[in-house]
C-alpha cells in the first residue's frame, strides 16, 4: 500500500490513495483537481523515500470534495473572583480533499 507524508496549511498529513483528508482551506472550487508539491516522504510496503526535506520529483494529487467548516469551538476566558469573563466561538474553514495518485 503506498503513501505519503505532505505538508499543507502548516500542518502534515499522512496519506494513501482514495483517503479523504480535512485540511486547511485552498482557495479552489468544488470539483477542482489540485497538485501538491511538498511531499515529505513516499513508502511503499517495502520501498521508502525520505526527502531532505522534500522529495524528488513526488506529487500527490487531488480531487476536492467539499468546501466547508469545521466544528464550533468555544474560547472562554476569566478571572476568578474579578466578574471578568468572556466567551467567544469559533469556525475554521477547511476543504476535504480526495487523494487521488501518490507519484514519486
């Protein structure tokens, strides 16, 4: 089974073809298909290409799927025996992203 490690948004993903994968938001229609480039690592079941830091000639591409918003997280803050307290949510935008093909 191959897969890959690639970086995105600032965050690093282990994938394999056909995962869907929630990252952050790439600012592409639903349907689109996208390459990415920074691939840190490429394995195989017996095969394994550790880039420094990237590898060589590797892609992985993409299909999105949908274009949405994560779940809502709350940020609250106080101060103890003060009556200062505030509450604030929050909703990140993400994309969900089908793997495709890992080529390296």
């Amino acid at each position: 089974m191959k897969y890959a490690v690639i970086r995105t948004g600032g965050k690093q993903y282990r994938v394999s073809e056909g995962d869907v994968v929630k990252i952050e938001k790439l600012d592409a229609e639903v349907g689109a298909k996208i390459t990415l480039a920074d691939v840190l690592f490429v394995g195989n079941d017996d095969d394994v290409k550790i880039g420094t830091p990237l590898v060589a000639n590797a892609t992985v591409t993409g299909e999105i799927v949908d274009q949405d918003r994560a779940k809502k997280i709350i940020v609250f803050k106080k101060k103890r025996r003060k009556g200062y307290s505030r509450q604030q949510g929050h909703r990140q935008y993400q994309t969900s992203l089908k793997i495709t093909s890992i080529e390296a």
